[in-house]
C-alpha cells in the first residue's frame, strides 16, 4: 500500500493535480480517498512603526493544504510514473510504502 500526501499553499493546485491523477488510475488501480485534511493558519504580527506608534501594525496569514490518497494495488509503471511526476511546482508530495 502506497500512502500519497500531497502539501501546498494553493488548494487549486492540489485540486488540479488530484482530478488528472485519480483520472488516469481509477480504471487500473483501487485507491482509497482522497481525505483532505484541516487547514494550517499560521498569523503574524508585523509592527509597521516601532519607534513612534505601536499600534500600527500589519497582520499576514499563510494557509497550509494537506490531502492524504491511499493506493492498495499498484505495479511497476505506477512507481515509476509517481517517481518521475514527484517534482510538480507548488506541491510538495511525500510518498510511503505501508
């Protein structure tokens, strides 16, 4: 069993990939998911003037996407086709063998 956890700052982007890549292997392969999980927020606080005012100040939030896709059967032409595609821009793929 291969465990597929796809990361990025862009939902689109993992949307995108998701749609093209469960369109090629549900005819070959039985997959489980995908479970998209929480949202990551992290929030911070930038002070714009810290001589003279302090309470201007500029907050900036960065949103984290994790989707988690399980494949039960795979073979040879699969490994291969998720080594070559692992470098795709704005997402990080990680990939475990249970």
């Amino acid at each position: 069993m291969i465990k597929i956890t796809l990361k990025s700052y862009f939902i689109f982007k993992i949307k995108s990939f998701l749609f093209h890549f469960i369109k090629n292997i549900k005819k070959k392969y039985f997959f489980i998911g995908p479970f998209f999980m929480p949202r990551k927020i992290d929030k911070f606080t930038i002070l714009i003037s810290p001589h003279v005012d302090k309470h201007a100040r500029d907050q900036i939030q960065i949103k984290h996407f994790k989707v988690i896709l399980y494949i039960k059967k795979f073979d040879k032409k699969l490994l291969n086709f998720l080594f070559k595609n692992k470098y795709i821009d704005g997402i990080y793929i990680k990939y475990n063998f249970l």
